[in-house]
C-alpha cells in the first residue's frame, strides 16, 4: 500500500505524533510523501492509496482543497478537539491503520463544491487570508469570466457582512430562477458534509453525508419568516448584494476568504470530483453523531455503541 502523510504542524501534538508512527509506518507501507506544512504538490506525486491525516478538522478540509482536483481516500487521526472528519483516536491507530492495509475498510464520497466570485464591477480591497496558503495549495483560474478565481471547498461558503456589521441584504437564485432575499448577517449555503459545522450552529439541519444536496441557511435573519431550505446540488446557487449593500466577505471552509462587492456574484456548484473518506469497520455516521454531538439522546442517558 502506498500512503500520504499529511497535517498540521502548527497543531501541538501534531509533529511529535507522526513521528512517533512514521518509523511503524514505513515498515508497513510505502510512505510516498510526508507534508505537515500544506505545501508540496500532490498533483505531481505518484498514485498513491490512501492519505493519513494528523489533526483535527480543519487539516481534512485544507487536505482535501490540497489534493485538488485529484482527491486520495483520507483516513483522519484526530488530534484536535471535535474530530468529526478526523474520527480515528491516535490509541486505535494502530488496529485501524492495519485494517486499511489488509483491505478491510471500506470509502465514502461526498459532494464537493466550487465557488467563484464574478462581475465585472471594481471589486473592494482584497481581504488577509484567513491562512497563509502555501505553493502546493494553488486555486486554479478561472476558465472564463471576471475576476477572482475557483475555490475548491468540501463544508461551506458562508456570505457574511464586513463592518461596521450593518444589517446585510442577499438575493439568491437557483439556476437562473429568484428564490428569496435575506437580510440579516449573512447566509450559508452547506455541502452534507459541512451540515455539522456551522449550518448547524446557526439552526440548519443535518444532512445524510452522501446525499448529492446543498443547505441554505441564513445567519441571524431579521425575521421570523425565513428557514432553511434544502436543494439538489445539481443545480448552481448564485447570491448577490442586495441594493444599498456595498462589501461583504465569502468565506470558504472557514479559511480562504475573498471579497464581494456592487455588482459581483458569488457562484456556488458541484465540482467533478468528491472527496473520499476511509471508513473502517465499527463507525457508522450515526454513531459518531451520538460520540460527537449526543445526537438523538435522552439528557443524561450515557452514549451506547
């Protein structure tokens, strides 16, 4: 088996782990590359059967926006705190890693997302990153329209108001038809996978993981009247600054940001590729919904396998 090693090295704990397992690993598998730092060129590897990912959440989604357009099934060592992708405990590692090597997992895939911003306005100042992106985490451009690029994203792209945090006014459309328009601090609009993070903070629903859909969820609407909506994601979400509004931030996985402003659209579609996770024998994604979240418990009922 011939394997990534791929996380976060700014994560204490991070580095001292993988190396504490690289010498096992390599004695188990071909270990093709390791990348702690989010910066070699996976395109430019060869093939390669499976990602080892140290961390917690956040390393999966800036692995999977690594790996491009060239997903690897990913196995996530959580060493952060929630480690909903990252569902593997560093003391079962080893039973689970060995289960993998034998063959006995099995992979999921799920709906990943691209996001572009286009118009032909003057766009606002850019905005800091929200990280500092490395050579190997490239964006490709655009193959045709105004400025800004494509970014790969597997949870979320969230519109959100800039200060002085006015009251922010959205219009969506759904392939080329007008759905609604929200004002409050923004709008989310989910993959399945990212119906956890913050759609679900900000009351949306949870989604089965490998349905092919999107989540539209406004941000603290300044009515009572607007709800979540679910939508096949087989067709393109666009959102755009209402009249009066002049800047907001896109946000995408909650690490690369960028600006909209007059004029500009914000374009949400399916990408061709999915991002694959390794799932081994003994987790089912209820289970981890009752681990993580106590999901569909009684109070107080202890968590039962």
């Amino acid at each position: 088996m011939k394997i990534l090693v791929l996380g976060n090295a700014q994560r204490p704990g991070v580095r001292a782990e993988v190396e504490r397992w690289l010498p096992w690993l390599r004695s188990q598998a071909e270990v093709v590359a390791v990348d702690l730092c989010q910066e070699a060129d996976l395109a430019a590897l060869a093939p390669t059967d499976v990602a080892l990912v140290f961390g917690g959440d956040g390393a999966i989604l800036r692995a999977a926006r690594q790996m491009a357009y060239r997903q690897i099934p990913v196995l996530g060592i959580n060493l952060g705190r929630l480690g909903f992708l990252a569902d593997i405990h560093p003391d079962d590692f080893q039973r689970s890693f060995q289960e993998v090597a034998q063959g006995n997992y099995g992979v999921t895939r799920h709906l990943m997302f691209e996001c572009l911003v286009e118009g032909d306005s003057q766009p606002p100042p850019p905005l800091p990153p929200l990280h500092k992106g490395g050579p190997g985490n490239p964006f490709p451009p655009l193959d045709k329209g105004g400025p800004g690029g494509v970014l790969l994203g597997l949870n979320e792209v969230v519109v959100h108001a800039l200060p002085p945090f006015h009251i922010l006014d959205l219009e969506l459309e759904i392939d080329g038809l007008p759905v609604a328009r929200f004002s409050g601090d923004g709008l989310i609009i989910s993959s399945p996978i990212g119906s956890t993070a913050h759609n679900l903070s900000a009351g949306g629903p949870i989604l089965a993981q490998e349905l092919s859909a999107f989540v539209v969820t406004p941000i603290c609407a300044h009515t009572l009247t607007y709800r979540p909506i679910v939508e096949s994601a087989e067709k393109v979400h666009v959102v755009r600054l209402g009249q009066g509004a002049r800047q907001a931030a896109v946000i995408v996985d909650g690490q690369e940001a960028a600006p909209l402003g007059p004029g500009q659209r914000v374009v949400i579609r399916m990408a061709p590729v999915s991002f694959s996770l390794v799932k081994v024998p003994g987790r089912s994604y209820y289970q981890t919904l009752r681990d993580k979240l106590r999901w569909g418990l009684q109070p107080g009922k202890p968590i039962e396998p």
